[in-house]
C-alpha cells in the first residue's frame, strides 16, 4: 500500500424513518486486500441511494448492507462493490449471499 491509497470513510446521515425501513442483505466480496479496500467499497455503497448503512468485514470479505428496495435494488448494489474499483489498480467483485428473499442470488 501506498500513500495514494489512502481511503477517508464517509459518513451518511440516515432518517429513523429510512432506517426502521430498511433491509439487510449480505454480500461475499472479493479483491478486499487492505482496510482502505474496505472503506472503498463501502464509501461506493454509501454513495448509493437508497443505501442506508454498509459494514465491511475484511477479515471474511463480507459485507453487510441495509437498503431501502424502494430507492434501489440488488443488482444496484452489486455494481457498486464493482464501481468501487474504478480506478483502474482495484478490482471488486460481490454476490449476494442468499438468505430466503426471492431472487437474492446476484453476481457480476
């Protein structure tokens, strides 16, 4: 890692409304190498509308993402994981992990 590489991890301010709204969804992501990685990729869901909060796991490459379906989707989601190595240097991926919603299965 570099000096170039450093990554400030944003912050989203969240109605109480949004937030009793959302759901979780839970995502295996791949290219995670360092914390800046992960404060990439949740930087690029934050970014997101309709995201309202997004966990990194590093250490197991998960990701948890609350969302509200009416502002976004699950295909949405994933491209950004993958937007969020737009740089040319990172490269990420995600799939959804299922867990009983109705087409939770998504991979780029």
């Amino acid at each position: 890692m570099d000096a170039t590489c450093h990554v400030e991890p944003i912050q989203k301010e969240i109605s109480i409304e949004d937030r009793n709204a959302a759901e979780m969804i839970i995502l295996a992501v791949w290219g995670l190498g360092c914390e800046n990685c992960a404060n990439r990729v949740r930087n690029s869901l934050l970014q997101l509308e309709g995201v309202v909060s997004a966990d990194i796991g590093l250490a197991h490459g998960l990701a948890l993402v609350d969302y509200l379906p009416s502002k976004t989707n699950l295909s949405e989601i994933v491209r950004a994981v993958a937007a969020a190595g737009n740089d040319g240097r990172h490269h990420y991926r995600a799939e959804i992990i299922p867990g009983g919603e109705e087409n939770s299965h998504v991979s780029l």
